[in-house]
C-alpha cells in the first residue's frame, strides 16, 4: 500500500448518511471487531458493537463527546479499556486503529468518541445498552462525501520540524537531514495521527537507525495516543518496506516527555 493510499481516508468522519448500516456490511463489522479481539488479550480490552445507532447515540447526548456533544451515528463500538495500566491503554488504542482500517476497507469512516471528557453518566447509559464500561466509542457509518475527495479536511497538524529531533529532544533535525535518511515521507504523513482534542502530543527522536517515541504528559490519557500513533508509525513504515514492530518500552522521563518505545527503520 502507498502512503498516501494510508492516510487519503484516514481522518475523523463526524457526519454520516442517515441510513442504516446494510445487513451485509453489518455483517463484515461483526468479523472485523472479532477478528481484532481474537488477537488482543481480552484481559486488557474488550470491544462491544452497537449495531442500533441512533437510540445509543440519543441516550447519550450531553453524557458523552468533547464538552457532551455526541456524535450521531448509526452504529458504535464501545472500547472497554479491562486493564487501564499502559499496556492495556496502548494495546486498546492499537486495536481500535486495526479496527477502523477494517471498516475504512469497507467504506466506512469513523471518529473516536472521548466518554472520559464529561462526567454525567454516561456509564449508566452504555450499560443500558449491554456494554459492561467503556472509556471511548468509535462512531461510523457512510460517510456524507466521497472520503478524501471534497470534503472535511485534515485538522490543522504541528509541522515536522517541530515533532521530530535529532539523537535527543529538542535537538533540531532538518528536512534535509530526514530526506539523506528516506524519513522524510514518513514523519510528513505520521502526524496526521488523531489525538484527543487534536492535542498532538507525540514526539520522535531519530537515532541511528531506530525512531524513539516520546509523549508529551499533558496530565491526560497520553497512553492512548501513543497506541494509535505506535500504529501509525508501524503502517505507514511497512509501506516503505520496513518491517519492524513498534516496542513499546516506558524507560526515560525527560522534562514533560515520557519515552515509550522505538521502532527500527
Ligand atoms: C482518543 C481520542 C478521542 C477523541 N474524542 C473525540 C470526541 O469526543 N469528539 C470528537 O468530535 N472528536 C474526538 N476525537 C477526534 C479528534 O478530535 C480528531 O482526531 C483530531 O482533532 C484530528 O482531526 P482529524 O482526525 O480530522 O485529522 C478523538 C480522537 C481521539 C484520538
């Protein structure tokens, strides 16, 4: 797959058509979720789909989403994060973007719904709906427009320069520099990552053959971002031939950023 083709879809859908979701599709989310929870340790996440959209989304508007506004879908995953040490955060994270490939294959855009955001039971909710917990919700449904072609653009991201160094943090590395090591593809298309109020907390340091992942500890849940950019550096790496796996390994504080593991390139 081609970089762009990675990303050319990959962004937060937050305006479905009002129609449901067709059995047959229906059908293939079922084997996506599955297929995804069959490799993750359901001791750290489990994922509930909700295939009756619109009196979840109802039931939940002011309770869930940034500042209670919901994102009217018709249909959800709710992600219940079991174990909440970063590992479990991570691995969640991690399985949510898989999932969300998953549907983007089969033309389905999404957005990630914050249900820590706002603290007005919204867990009474969900549980109405057979769902034991959840810290986030995956909205989807058919996306208004064609994705990628005429419609919402990408939420504003911070440039290169400002996210990735050289041997340490707060190192400058230039685009020349990352262009000499055939990084600088990567590190353009790696920041359309999704974070949680488009906060954009990561960081990289390249050195010597491997890419050091650092977040920014904003006080928030940056395990979560860290899981889905680990997935974002991992895939668009392999589109370059790169087959490594992201190591998630927490073993440095350095000021306000936390290490959290590399990938070889
Ligand atoms: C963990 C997480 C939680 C999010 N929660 C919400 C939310 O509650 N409501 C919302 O409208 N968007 C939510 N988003 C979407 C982000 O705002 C969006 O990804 C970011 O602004 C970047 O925009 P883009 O995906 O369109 O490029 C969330 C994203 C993440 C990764």
């Amino acid at each position: 797959m081609l970089m762009r083709n990675f990303l050319s879809s990959r962004k937060s859908i937050r305006e479905f058509k009002g129609k449901n979701i067709s059995g047959k599709d229906m059908q293939k989310v079922q084997e996506i979720v599955s297929a995804v929870q069959n490799k993750v340790d359901g001791n750290l996440v489990q994922f509930t789909l909700i295939d009756e959209g619109k009196g979840f989304g109802k039931a939940l508007e002011g309770k869930a989403g940034y500042a209670g506004v919901m994102i009217k879908a018709p249909a959800y995953i709710a992600m219940d994060i079991v174990d909440a040490s970063p590992k479990g955060q991570f691995t969640a994270a991690y399985a949510m973007e898989e999932i969300i490939t998953g549907l983007i294959e089969i033309g389905l855009g999404s957005c990630w719904i914050s249900l820590t955001d706002v603290h007005a039971g919204g867990q009474e909710v969900i549980q109405g709906f057979n769902v034991h917990k959840a810290e986030y919700l995956l909205a989807f449904g058919y996306p208004m427009n064609t994705m990628g072609i005429g419609d919402t653009p990408y939420s504003s991201r911070m440039g290169v320069e400002d996210i990735v160094y050289k041997e340490r943090l707060g190192n400058p590395m230039t685009v020349e520099e990352l262009e000499t090591l055939g990084l600088d593809d990567l590190f353009y298309y790696v920041r359309f990552a999704p974070s949680a109020h488009n906060e954009q907390p990561w960081r990289y340091v390249v050195n010597n053959g491997r890419v050091d992942m650092y977040m920014k500890d904003t006080g928030k849940n940056y395990w979560i971002e860290a899981g889905i950019a680990a997935y974002y550096l991992e895939q668009l790496a392999h589109t370059m031939s790169i087959p490594h796996r992201f190591v998630l390994e927490e073993t440095s504080t350095e000021g306000e950023y936390k290490h959290i593991g590399s990938l070889q390139v």
